[in-house]
C-alpha cells in the first residue's frame, strides 16, 4: 500500500467514554466485523477489560475503507484509558499519526480527557474531538461542546457527533479520519527503521513484536537488529491483526504489524527500541520511551506457600506484555516466600493483581501499598526505601521525603467542600479551583502519595456519590515528618508489621493497630503486652489478659481418645500461628496491618 | 490384666439442654433390644478376670425400671469382682426410688453418683433438668439410710448468666449434703446441643476462672482434696474407676458409643443404636510406645499429683524427663516436681490444655 492511502491512529478517553464500544462500530462501518460476531467490545478482550470497562492491553487491527475509490489501510492502534497506563498511551501515540478524542455527553471533560489529550498533544498527533453517546436522554451536547471549547479550543465545526450505540456519525468519523490525519511520513528507499510498541507471547508462535514501520520496508527472511539491545533475529513470519491473524510478506514504510522472529524470551524485546537489518542499519535509532518509575509497591504473596513457583511464573509471563511493572522476590516472616511488586499506579496494582488471580489461578495475600521514600542519612548519602522494613535505625536519618503529586480533581460544584476537606485530611496542599462552567470545576491539590495510595480514590467516588474524576502526576519528593511505626508484641518487634507514617497520624493509627490485635491475637498462658513505637517510644499500648479457661473438664466415660483428638486439633491451630517472641500470632492479625484495614 | 469395666446406658427420661453424650429418649422395646444386644458383647469379650471397679454411666441408668435394672444385673453375673472393688451407678434425683436403691445395694453396687448439676432452680432450668434441690435433699437422705456411704454428687458451673454468689449459694447447699466425692465441670457449650443450636455464648473467660478459684477455695477449705482437675474427694473417697482412666490403665468399655483399652487398642463402640444392635461396630485406634507415653502424660497429669517418676519408668524402660519437653517445662515453670513425682504446678492447672499440647503428636 502507499504511504498517502495509510492512516495511523488511536482513540484516547477517560474511563467509560465509550472507546471501546466507538472502536467496535468502526470495525463494523469498515466491515472487519459483522454486527453478529461483535462480542461487545471486540478489542477488550481480557476479561478484567471488559467488566471494567478500560482497555488495559494494547491491540492494534488493521481495517480497510474504501474512500472515493481509493482503497485505504486505517490502522486503529488501541490506548489504555486511565492515567496509570499513561506510559502504554504514550507509546501507542507514537505509533500513531492522529487521535480520537472522545468525551461522553452525558458527562463531559473529565480528568483523563484532559491529561489524554496532553500525550496526544505531545505526541504531535491530529486531534479529532467526537461526543459520544449522544443517544442518550442525559446527553447535553451544546454543554459537552462548551466545556470541550473552552478546555482545547476547538471550534464548533471539527467537533462530530456519534452514538457508538446507535452507529450514528460513525461513517462520518472514518471519513474524518482520512481527511484531516496525515498519512505516515517516512521513505521508503531509506535502510529500515521500525519502532517497537508493543510486544505479547503467544504459547504457540513465541514472542510476537508489534511495530511500526518508519523508514524501509521489513520482510520475511530479513535478518534484523534491535539497535538498544544489539542482537539479531531472522523473520520468520509477519502478521497483521484484521481482527484475526493474517500473514502478509512484509511491512512497508508506515505499516503496522506483528513480527515474529526467533525470539526467546520477551525481556530480549525493548519496548521503544528500534528495528533495523543487521546489513543495511539506519544511522541513528528512534528516540525511544523515557524509562517509566514505579511509584506504588506491594508485597504479594501466595496464599498457599506451595505456589511460589507458580507465582514467579506467572509474574513472568505478565512481564511479558506489561513492561510497567517490577518484581524482586522478598520474604517476610509472617507470609513467607512472595515478591514486591512495584506498579505505576493504583489501578494497575488492582488490573496486575486481578490477572494474576483469574489468569493464572492464584491466590494472593497482597501487603498494604507503599510508596518510595527518599531517606538523606547522617553521613549525607541518599538512599530509596520502597519497603518500611528497610528503613534504617532513626538516629541514622536526617530526613525522610516522600512523593508528592498534583491532582485535579474534577467535580460538580456541589462536592467542592467535601472534596477539599478529603484533600485537608489527607495532608493536602490547596492550590486553585477552576471552573470549567459554573457546574463543574477542576481543584487542584498537592498531596503525598502515599495518602492516595490507600483509600483516596473509594472515598473521593463516595463523597462525589460517583460524579468527581481524578487525575494525578508526580511532582517529586518534598520532606515530610515521617516516622517508622513499628509494633512489639511481648517486647520484641515484629518486623512485618512496621510502617512508614506521618508523625502526626502515628498516634491514633498506633492505637488502632494496637486494639485490633488485641482482639486478632488469642490469649497466650500469660499477659501479652501490644505496644507501637517510634523509635523507642512507646505511644499505643494494649495488654492481652492472660488465659483464664484452657481445660477440658470432663473426661467422660473414659472417652479418652476423644480428648486427644481435641488436643490435636488444639495444636494444629497453634501450628498454623507464627510465633513471635513466644506468643503465637495467627494470619489474620499480619493480615490486618498488613492490608492497613481497621 | 484389666480390671476395670465400664457399661453405658444410654436412655434418659429428658434430654438436658448442655448433653453432648451419646443419648436418647427412654423407650421400652429399644431398651429390651439394647440390653440383649450389651448381653451379647460383654459375654463375648468380657475373659474372666478379676475386676475392681465397675462404673454403670450414662445416659441415665436411673431411667431404667425394675424389672429392667434385673435384667441389666443379670447380664452382669458372669463378671467376677475382687475382694475390694467400687461399682459406681450414675442416677438422676427424680427418676432413683426406694426399690431400685434396694436393688442396686443386692447386687453389689457400693458408689451411688448422682447429677446434681446446680441447686438454683433458674440455673436447673437453663441446663434442662427437671428436679429441685428439695428433691436431691430427699434422695441423697434416701441414699444413706439405705446404707450407700460413697456417694458422688455433679456440679455444672460458669453457666450463661450465674453469678458469682449463685455458685457460693450452690457450692453451700452441696457441702450441706455431706457427701464425699465432688465432680466440677465447667458449662462447656458443644456442639449436637440444644444450647449451642440456640447459639448461646460461654460465660466470659474470667469470671469462669473466678469461679474455679472460688471452687477450689470452698471445697479444700470444707475438707475436701483436690486431687485431679475438676474432682474433690474426702480422704480415701478417690474414684478408683476414674484413677484407672487417669493412671492409662486398661479397661473394657460396654455399650453404646462405650470406650475402652484392651491389648494396646484404645476403641470406642458405634455411638449409633441400630449399628450397636444390628452389625456391632467400633473405632480402634492401635497404640505405638510412643501413643502410650503420650496418652500416659495427658492423662496423668490431670491428677493433681501428677505422675509417679518410678512408675513411668518401670512401665516405659525411660526416664520421664527424656520425654518430649518435660525438661523445658519444668525450666519455665509450667510443671513442677518433688521426690517422687512430676505434675503441673497448681497455679497453671486451669490452662492444663496449653501444657498438655506439647505431648501430642512428634
């Protein structure tokens, strides 16, 4: 196909815009699909994404339209919608030429739309803004192209109108589409240059890399260098996604495809680096992707010790196509054998951790987030704790500084209070309000993320009974009057149940935990004394009364073997416990401060 | 050489609210199949020894009648008793007349054991038992002129809702009686109850442990030793049968849902009637030295004395203190020893359990 007949582009939204359902409808207008075989929202198609309506992994399909007797190639390159995925959005916009901003009309510029359209902007993409679902009795389309105005800028006639239910405006949009996104750039009579966006491994085939040609022309039977990495690879196959797998025999400059080549594993494959022949290389590589920072760790553990292989394997295979998340094994003394997990956000801890459960089968004990602290130590060095058990002795650090976002919050006018008097709680710095139209405004906030990582989001959707959207990005560390809480049960420190806390909320955490293991623990044959500390003050404490009723009064008939059977299972309930300074301490308890439940 | 017999009667006139034994309601032509079915299985194991103690529990063997208890005694003809020997017969105030005590005292029997449970009417109530104190007055007056002078009487406390001078006012009334064995059981709520299907709660932790404190305190102080977890005796009134329980000696267990220990097997009989009648059946549970040694210390040390050292090793060819962890516990105090004899030290008996874990399994 030439160059002018190919169109690259993507479809960018906050969370329940309605991409997906918009993403079926073109398939359907282009006939990759017939109506009958469009399970709803045919490009989600893991489970997680379809009940939860975001689109995590990318998929890109290949769809051709006949436009005033021309045919053309659309090459519909799939994003995630939310802000955690910021980094997979970032990389399919670079493959892309244009972008579809889609906005709900029943609900207007949210949070993702704009943080959304300022990747696509960096991107250098066309934008072709669409209000989507205007089929509906709620929609407010004169609102939705008021706020979109004023937002972006847009004028009153680039703005198209769909319902991605209905079908309505949709053969507009893909008419849209050929006329205002630039066909691909690029020479084809140049050495090859291909960039990697994508990669998955598929069980019979291996590794399957998804690029985008640039310069050249890529063929089966060319041997190929990944210039980050250096090594070479023979093509074997090529294929494009229509939506089913279709070989072809080689991908021209601006195509998109599927490349397999003898590819062992997919760490071998960088994402962002670029492709080229091992005879006749480009002189210089695409810029690439900025490396990407975890910013939420987690331990997560297996529930059964048994299935710490499985979980290893598992974790690996998801690696495989989500490079936004680390792993490093770790042990802890309550749950064992498990890993920390490192994610670039809330929902991608959630989406990791929902894989891992229905994909792979597993049960997992997950720790309560964290984020990465910055300690300055006495001795003037910088160290990053991502896990408050590493955190050194105290008189060792001079200052702890955590990571701090900026978040706007939007909302209906009516939630400003509460939602700033949330922000307040959870150590927020105000900074401005915005109103997008008297309705609806945007607060902008700094607050630590460790604050958000836990609860914020449930109680920002409860407060705002669903209406308020958020969207953050890290500003960087600013020091804080941090402290290691750590508990002691009999005396002795229990490592696993350490955390990193500001000073001012120690107190009334310390006695929450202190109290729930009071109740979580079982009386020990003497007094257990629960206590929190920073440092070596003591500020919660709570005793365990001794056992007082331990006996089994009467041994009746002679029924003796009775009574050894309940002294059995008596110590089968003692084994289960972890002993910790002679007193036994059941899962449950871990659990509790582990999880930060109250 | 076993010398010790228990038999279960398993039918009762009322079936109280806090019984997890195995039970059922009296009925004329069950008690006529069970009995010749009881018949069948002490004639076919019972091999002529010489038997000391004898213990007739329940159920409620007072529930049988007349002519029913001379059945029962008829069965129990081939079995030859020594010289010095105790039969105990568990009994219920209000089903144990004049005649049956005359009949009990033909054949042999020299212990009567009654369930007196509580002498506070709203406490009898709760427990579901249909007798009053004036009524346990009578029968225990009945009992001694009718020449029975070992006499046991039951005593359930740490019910929902007793207070601690419910139990003082309980524990005066039982001394009254002057009797001189006392059993003390603290309520425990099971399940297969008619309290623990209504889902009521055990008494709270330390008032329970209040009450065996003021238990132990009473009784010692009325004369009575202390001599295993929840048993007081006046001296020499020890239960000889309960003693064989405790020291793991062998026994024969007849009956429904019956336990015994015979030739290192330690069995329990079908606690179902239709099996135990139709196609008799029991669980067995063959002992190693090693189940022995461990049955030998959580048994033994219910026994306030606990554990004669000599005996032990005369029995098991080991020092006791070679065993598990004897040697820690008594580093931290949790037992205690003397002489002779090795025990758990009285301040730690009411958390007995937690001590006696260490003796199970490896």
């Amino acid at each position: 196909m030439e160059q002018k007949y190919i169109r690259n582009f993507s479809i960018i939204a906050h969370i329940d815009h309605g991409k997906s359902t918009l993403a079926d409808r073109i398939l359907e207008v282009t006939n990759a699909i017939s109506k009958r075989e469009a399970k709803e929202q045919m490009l989600d198609n893991m489970d997680i994404e379809r009940e939860r309506g975001i689109t995590i992994k990318l998929n890109t399909v290949r769809l051709n339209y006949n436009y005033n007797n021309h045919d053309y190639i659309l090459n519909l390159i799939d994003t995630p919608g939310h802000v955690d995925f910021s980094y997979e959005v970032s990389r399919s916009l670079a493959a892309s030429d244009g972008a579809i901003l889609v906005v709900d009309a029943t609900q207007g510029v949210e949070a993702q739309t704009i943080a959304n359209m300022y990747l696509a902007l960096d991107n250098n993409l066309t934008i072709i803004p669409v209000i989507n679902k205007i089929d509906l009795p709620s929609a407010d389309i004169n609102k939705t192209k008021k706020e979109l105005k004023e937002a972006f800028g847009f004028n009153d006639d680039e703005i198209l109108l769909t319902s991605a239910k209905t079908g309505e405006g949709i053969k507009e949009l893909v008419e849209a589409i050929i006329e205002r996104v630039p066909s691909p750039d690029g020479d084809i009579n140049k050495p090859l240059k291909s960039l990697i966006f994508d990669s998955l491994y598929d069980s019979y085939r291996g590794v399957l890399t998804l690029t985008r040609v640039v310069d050249g022309e890529l063929k089966i039977g060319d041997t190929i260098k990944f210039m980050q990495t250096g090594s070479t690879y023979l093509v074997t196959e090529i294929f494009v996604y229509t939506p089913n797998f279709c070989k072809i025999n080689s991908l021209k400059v601006g195509e998109v495809g599927y490349v397999v080549a003898s590819i062992k594993t997919i760490s071998d494959v960088k994402v962002g680096d670029t492709i080229t022949l091992e005879k006749n290389p480009c002189d210089e590589a695409l810029p690439g992707y900025k490396p990407i920072g975890q910013v939420v760790f987690t331990g997560l553990y297996p529930t059964e010790t048994n299935k710490y292989n499985d979980l290893r394997e598992a974790l690996e295979k998801l690696k495989l196509n989500d490079g936004g998340f680390t792993f490093e094994p770790e042990t802890s003394e309550a749950l064992g054998f498990g890993f920390r997990c490192g994610f670039l956000g809330l929902l991608h801890m959630d989406v990791v951790e929902e894989r891992l459960e229905r994909e792979f089968n597993l049960n997992l004990i997950a720790t309560s987030p964290s984020v990465v602290y910055q300690v300055l130590l006495t001795d003037g060095s910088n160290i990053m704790i991502d896990s408050p058990e590493k955190l050194p002795e105290p008189t060792k650090i001079k200052t702890i500084s955590e990571p701090y976002i900026a978040t706007n919050i939007f909302t209906p006018s009516e939630y400003i209070g509460s939602l700033m008097e949330l922000c307040q709680n959870k150590r927020g710095i105000y900074k401005a309000i915005e109103y997008l139209t008297p309705e609806r405004a945007i607060i902008h906030y700094e607050l630590p993320l460790s604050e958000i990582v836990y609860d914020f989001f449930d109680k920002l959707k409860s407060i705002s009974k669903g209406y308020a959207s958020f969207d953050y990005e890290l500003i960087g560390y600013k020091p804080s009057n941090l402290v290691k809480m750590d508990i002691l049960v009999n005396g002795v420190k229990v490592d696993a149940m350490s955390t990193i806390i500001h000073k001012d909320f120690a107190y009334n955490r310390g006695r929450v935990v202190v109290e729930s293991l009071k109740e979580l623990i079982p009386r020990q044959m003497f007094v257990v004394p629960i206590q929190a500390a920073i440092g070596s003050k003591i500020i919660a404490r709570s005793d365990i009364k001794a056992m007082r009723k331990d006996v089994l009064a009467k041994c009746y008939g002679g029924d003796v073997s009775r009574k050894k059977k309940l002294l059995e299972k008596q110590k089968e309930g003692k084994k289960r416990m972890k002993q910790i300074g002679n007193v036994d301490i059941p899962q449950e308890a871990f659990l509790t401060v582990l999880k930060g439940e109250e | 050489m076993v010398s010790s017999i228990y038999i279960h009667i398993p039918f009762c006139s009322n079936i109280c609210s806090y019984c997890a034994f195995t039970k059922q309601f009296y009925n004329e032509k069950l008690v006529e199949s069970y009995l010749k079915s009881l018949k069948k299985e002490i004639d076919e194991n019972y091999k002529n020894e010489l038997i000391k103690t004898i213990y007739i529990g329940g159920g409620t063997p007072s529930s049988l009648k007349i002519n029913e208890l001379k059945e029962l005694f008829d069965i129990l003809k081939i079995i030859k008793l020594a010289k010095e020997y105790e039969f105990t017969f568990e009994v219920n105030p209000e089903n144990i007349d004049k005649e049956k005590l005359i009949l009990l005292k033909e054949n042999g029997v020299n212990r009567i054991s009654m369930g007196v449970e509580s002498t506070n009417l709203k406490l009898l109530n709760y427990l579901g038992r249909k007798h009053d104190f004036n009524l346990v007055k009578d029968k225990i007056k009945l009992i001694k002129e009718l020449g029975f002078n070992n006499i046991n009487v039951d005593l359930i406390y740490a019910i929902p809702n007793e207070t601690i001078d419910d139990l003082k006012k309980d524990l005066d009334n039982i001394i009254s009686l002057n009797v001189n064995h006392i059993s003390t059981y603290s309520l425990m709520i099971e399940p297969h109850t008619i309290l623990y299907i209504n889902k009521e709660k055990n008494i709270d932790e330390e008032i329970d442990f209040e009450m065996y404190n003021l238990i132990c305190n009473t009784l010692k102080e009325n004369g009575f030793n202390h001599y295993e977890i929840s048993n007081f005796s006046k001296f020499g009134y020890e239960s000889h049968h309960n003693l064989v329980y405790w020291n793991n000696q062998e026994y024969y267990g007849f009956g429904l849902g019956a336990s015994g220990y015979i030739d290192n097997i330690r069995y329990t009989n079908t606690n179902i009637l239709n099996e135990y009648i139709n196609n008799f059946k029991r669980e067995e549970e063959i002992l190693s030295l090693k189940d022995k040694i461990s049955y030998e210390l959580i048994l033994g040390f219910r026994k306030i004395n606990g554990i004669n050292k000599n005996d032990f090793y005369d029995k098991y060819k080991i020092d006791i203190h070679e065993v598990y962890n004897i040697k820690e516990l008594l580093e931290k105090e949790y037992l205690e020893e003397n002489n002779t004899n090795i025990y758990i030290k009285y301040d730690k008996i009411y958390i007995e359990n937690s001590i006696l874990i260490n003796f199970i399994g490896e």
